[in-house]
C-alpha cells in the first residue's frame, strides 16, 4: 500500500512534561548556537573535569591499557568479580555494614543505577523525600518510575542543611526512600553526623531505604569531614552511590557503583528486583570497570587539588573572595563537591528572574550558569557555577556577572 503523505506526527511518554534537565537544556543549546557564530564563552555549566583540561589519573589509564584485551565478554550484570570486590573492601573498610561483592552494583555511570535502583524500588504513586536543591536526575527518575518527588527544604539559611523535623513531617504511608546527596550538589553542603544520624532515625523508624548519593565523597575543602551515612546506620537498608566520575575526574568512562548494606533480611527482594534489571540491559561497559581498584586503592589524587594550591580550593577561594566582594550577591561557602550557589540580594533582586539572568548573561557576557530553579527549588535568586574552571577565568566570570547585576540595581 502507498504510504501516506503525512503520517501522524509520534506522542512521547506524558510524564515527560514534568521532567527538566537544565544544565544540558535550552541554555546549553542557545550557547551552543552562538559559539557557532565565532562567540568565545566561559561555560560553568556542567561538572564535567575532562571540560576543563582535568585528565583521569594515569595509574587508572594504565590500569585499563593493561588490560583492554580482556575487556570484550560481557561481564555479570552486577560487574566483573574483581571490580566488586574491590569495591566492596573499600566500603567495609570505611565501617558499611554488611557491604559485600554480591551487593555491590556497577552501572555506566551512577545515573544509569539511580534509574535502576528507583524503578526495582516504586510502584505507581509511591513517594521519594528529595531534598530541595537536588541533582534534577533524582526527581526525574522519579517521575520516570512513576514516583512522585516529595522535596524537604535544604535552605541557605540553615546553610543548605536538611531539617529533621520537616523531613519527618513529609513521611505518609507511601514514602519508600529518603534520598540525600552528600557532599551536595548544587550547595557543597557538606552533612554533619548527627544530622545523618537523624535522617537514619526517620528511616528507621518509617521502614524507608536510605539512598545515598556520595559520588563528591572525597571532594571537600577547609577540613570539612564527609561523613558516609551506611556506617551509621546499621541494619537499615542503605544505598550508597559512587563512581569515577568526579573523584577520579574519568566521567566519559561511564563508571558507577551502588553498594548495598545494613539487614539483609530488611532489604528482602531489594537486591534480587537489582539484579534482574541489571541483568536485562546485560552488563556496565567493561573497560572502565578495570580502573575501579587503581582508583579505590591507589594513589590520592583528589586531596591535593582540594588543598590550598590545588586548582579546585583556588577556584572556590575565587568564588568566595568575588561575592565577599559582590554588591550583590551572598554565598554558603561550599565545604565540599565541585559547585558554588550564589544568591542575589539587595536591589538587584527585585523582580529578579534566574532564568533570564541567565540567559542575559549568556547573551550579553559569554557566561553560562545554570538557573537555581533548575534544581528543583521554590526561590527563584540563586545560579549554580562549577568549580572546575582556572582561578583567573572565575574571577573574570564574577566581574560579569557584576556587571549585569549592577544593571540590575539600576533598573
Ligand atoms: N549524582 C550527582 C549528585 C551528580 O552531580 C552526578 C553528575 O553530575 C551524578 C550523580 C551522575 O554521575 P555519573 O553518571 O557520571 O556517575
């Protein structure tokens, strides 16, 4: 038969209306638009090290040249054995209960298991408490799942830390898990161990999985200690998320892991439902996972940068020293992870739009933020810069942003 002139155009999946990615969204496209028009731009958008002239460590590069020959079978779904185990004795070294290989998950990359692990974990209408900013992936997976996200106020006055009370207040019959993400992204509140000993309280106490999304977990700055919750929490079910993504600066490698601990017998059918859907999209790429035991076991190459001199703590001190400096903006000085959070005050907020800020910047500065609403927040004054770039290009992106800002006042 012929086939018709115009077929009917696809419909996506409905849900899709809800979900929002803008760190790769239409500010990244319009960025993209004008680069292609010869304009030079500063891009502080997306955490990517490899962006920014960062290359993974070389005992991780040889760690998979070594090998790359034996890298073309599938593996387990769950991960090459000795992949696990490595990672399995870094998380009991650090005090996780129950941790083992068999409970060890590794995905192409921590976004591909927090997928996986929401969808072995929801049905229609459950809910998730997230906190609000959060890492957009959670509340879309969600959605996605067929969760509904339930946000608790992570808010700058209370230094982007969580209330216990409030988290509490949000539980219904339908909670299943209390997501947290430590060090956070977009804040780099760094969690103190009462406040996770809080949280594992509520958990316990309501029957939730803690899931724990610690892929900054050795990026911290000015002695903050990052705290893992797992060991705190004893037979609670617990996910704790990795990779080498951020740590070890190798995020095209697609390599995460998600270790599962606390009671086995309170996590019931949690690890087979992860393993089936690990099983059904086969195996995590293979050669990545050969870098995963250099990375755990190997040289610290993430301490220096974070140390006064390093690329990283001199970034951030560029970013506090221009808002101390700023007419216009306040910070919660990030204790850890890769990303400053700015807000705006003063005159220059009133009727103060990020997103159009945002765009403004880009058009008029050459300057690509991410807008703080994209993370899921009420409030509509905050932007997101990352860490990543050198010292000099921070400072010259806060004189721009001054600039716009001081337009701001004016109007
Ligand atoms: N979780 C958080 C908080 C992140 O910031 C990111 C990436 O930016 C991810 C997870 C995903 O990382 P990957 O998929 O590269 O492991």
């Amino acid at each position: 038969p012929a086939l018709p002139m115009s077929p009917p155009s696809l419909k996506t999946r409905d849900r899709l209306s809800e979900v929002r990615y803008e760190i790769r969204g239409e500010l990244a496209r319009r960025a993209r638009e004008l680069e292609a028009r010869g304009r030079k731009q500063i891009k502080l958008n997306i955490g990517n090290p490899g962006a920014f002239g960062f290359r993974a460590p070389e005992h991780l590069q040889r760690a998979i040249a070594d090998q790359i020959a034996r890298t073309d079978p599938y593996t387990h779904q769950q991960g090459l054995p000795a992949a696990r185990e490595a990672v399995a004795r870094f998380y009991k070294e650090r005090g996780t209960p129950n941790a083992s290989p068999e409970r060890v998950f590794i995905g192409n990359g921590v976004s591909e298991l927090i997928d996986l692990s929401l969808r072995a974990l929801l049905n229609p209408g459950d809910e998730v408490l997230l906190p609000s900013p959060d890492y957009p992936l959670w509340s879309a997976a969600t959605i996605l799942n067929d969760g509904r996200p339930v946000y608790y106020s992570c808010l700058p006055e209370n230094g982007f830390l969580s209330d216990p009370e409030q988290i509490e207040s949000l539980v219904s019959s339908r909670t299943r898990a209390i997501v947290l993400i430590n060090p956070n992204n977009p804040t780099g509140a760094v969690y103190p161990r009462e406040l996770l000993q809080q949280i594992v309280a509520i958990a316990a106490k309501h029957g939730l999985l803690i899931m724990a999304d610690e892929i900054y977990d050795s990026i911290t700055y000015d002695g903050a200690q990052f705290q893992p919750i797992a060991p705190l929490a004893g037979e609670v079910p617990c996910l704790s998320f990795g990779g080498l993504s951020k740590v070890h600066r190798a995020c095209g490698w697609r390599v995460g892991w998600a270790v599962l601990s606390g009671d086995p017998l309170a996590s019931g059918d949690y690890h087979h439902a992860m393993d089936l859907l690990g099983a059904l999209r086969l195996c995590a790429n293979v050669p990545g996972q050969f870098a995963i035991d250099a990375a755990l076991h190997g040289e610290d190459t993430i301490t220096p940068l974070c140390e006064p001199g390093g690329r990283l703590y001199e970034a951030r001190r560029a970013v506090v020293e221009a808002v101390a400096a700023s007419r216009h903006l306040t910070l919660v000085q990030p204790a850890g992870a890769l990303y400053a959070f700015p807000g705006v005050t003063g005159p220059a907020a009133r009727d103060f739009d990020d997103h159009k800020f945002a765009l403004e910047l880009l058009e008029t500065e050459d300057v690509l933020v991410v807008p703080g609403s994209s993370f899921n927040v009420p409030y509509r004054n905050h932007f997101r810069v990352t860490l990543l770039p050198q010292p000099e290009d921070v400072r010259e992106v806060f004189t721009r942003i001054e600039r716009v800002l001081d337009r701001h006042a004016e109007r």
